[in-house]
C-alpha cells in the first residue's frame, strides 16, 4: 500500500505543436509545461508522435534545456502520405535522428505506435 508521501515515477508526454508554431496542443509553451509538471518530480518527460524528427527536433532541443530530468521523445516516420501509411525509410529516419543523439537532447528515442520495428532496428 503507498502512503500519502509515496513517490510514483512519473513520465508525462505532451503533444508538441505543428510544425512553426511555438505553443503545444494545450497552448503552453515548452517551458510553460515543464513549469506546470515539474513540482511532480517526473522522472522523465517527453514529445508524443505527431512530428518528425525534423520539425520535432527543436522542441525536443528546447524541452532538454528546460527540464532537469531524462528526455525521452517518440518522433514518427514523416508526415503521414495520401493513403495514410509512411514513406520514409528506416535509414532515412535513422539520420534525421542522428542529431538527437549527437547533441545528446534525449536519453530515449521511442518508437510511435504506427511505426515498424525497421525504424527502430536500423542503425
């Protein structure tokens, strides 16, 4: 049973905001979420699936300078084609990635629910 000071690991993940638009979903900005989240003692925070690595970059960038915890992000395999599917190649996903890593933003690159394990698998 947890007691009323029980610490319960938290890792919120908001939706970052479309592409050239500086507020998330909720309206906030990166900081302003991190501010809202941060008295919880989060063991990790992140961006949800609904960019690619390419527009989520400087978000996630922006969110790794704000939070004093692990950031994880779950970008996803380009903009969605005509028929709903993805056309971007586990490479190619693989290099758009490369900087995440390089400038060590994130501690974790997590695969979105539409996404083949390819994507992830591919170094």
């Amino acid at each position: 049973m947890l007691s009323p000071n029980s610490y319960i690991p938290s890792s919120p993940h908001p939706t970052p905001p479309p592409p050239h638009h500086p507020t998330q979903l909720s309206g906030q900005t990166n900081e302003a979420f991190w501010n809202s989240v941060n008295h919880a003692k989060p063991f990790a925070i992140g961006l949800n699936c609904a960019l690619g690595a390419n527009d989520m970059k400087k978000y996630v960038a922006n969110l790794s300078a704000c939070a004093d915890c692990y950031v994880f992000c779950y970008p996803n395999a380009g903009l969605p084609n005509a028929m709903g599917g993805y056309d971007q190649k586990g490479s190619e996903m693989a290099e758009e990635l490369r900087p995440f890593c390089e400038e060590v933003c994130v501690r974790g690159l997590m695969e979105c629910d539409h996404m083949h394990t390819w994507h992830c698998l591919r170094r």
